[in-house]
C-alpha cells in the first residue's frame, strides 16, 4: 500500500480532536468514525494508523489488528508535525515542494513544512527567525 501522507494528516486531525482525558487510553478501531475519512477505505485508515505509530506521533500505541489501536495521545513529535502542517496554505506548499523534488522522506517533510512555516512567521511579524 502506498503511504498517503494527505491522508495521515486528516488521521492526525482527527486524534487530536478526539474528545478524552490525557492520562487515559482508548481504542481506535479503523471502522470508528472519529477516524473516518471521506474517500479512504477501512484497510487504508488501519495502515496508515500504524505508520503513524511507526514516526513515533502517536504514544502508547498497542496495535490489535483484530480490534484496532490503543491510542493515549499524540506526542510531542505528534504535536510538532501536526502544528506544522495543520495550515492548508502551508501544507499545499509543502506537498508541491515534496513533488517538485520527486520524492521525500519524513525528516524531509518536516523540515519542508518548518521552513514554509518559519517562512510564513517572518513575513507576518517581519521577525527574522
């Protein structure tokens, strides 16, 4: 299956604003529809839960293939790549720097979307970062 980071952003979006208590663990079946994403398939949203597991953004991940993940909460790596993708403007020139490369890697994509934000920061505080 191919990674669609599109669709691992949404899938951030969404643990994030599920509604729960920080200290508590719960489990995200690919079926709930907290996790839903409009034109993914089930199999695509579990796949993409467990690679965002894997890049660490997630904590306390215990992955059950039979009835989901267990999810506590994001993690400061989490937080930091979501913050620096969460605005559209930012994010779609992310993924064209992405494309125009011809390829990324995760690192790279942080870094791309650091550099567009920190970009964004300067020209809207005119402070040199």
């Amino acid at each position: 299956m191919i990674r669609d980071m599109e669709l691992i952003r949404a899938l951030l979006l969404k643990l994030e604003a599920i509604p729960k208590h920080p200290a508590s663990n719960m489990t995200i079946d690919p079926n709930d529809k907290e996790v839903a994403v409009p034109g993914y398939e089930v199999e695509q949203i579990a796949y993409h839960l467990e690679l965002i597991d894997e890049a660490g953004f997630i904590d306390n991940a215990n992955i059950h293939p039979s009835y989901g993940i267990g999810f506590r909460k994001l993690t400061w790596d989490g937080h930091d790549f979501l913050d620096s993708i969460r605005d559209p403007d930012v994010w779609n020139k992310t993924k064209q720097g992405a494309a125009a490369a011809g390829g990324f890697t995760l690192d790279l994509l942080k870094d791309l979307a650091k550099g567009f934000l920190r970009k964004q920061i300067e020209e809207r505080t005119g402070i040199t970062l």
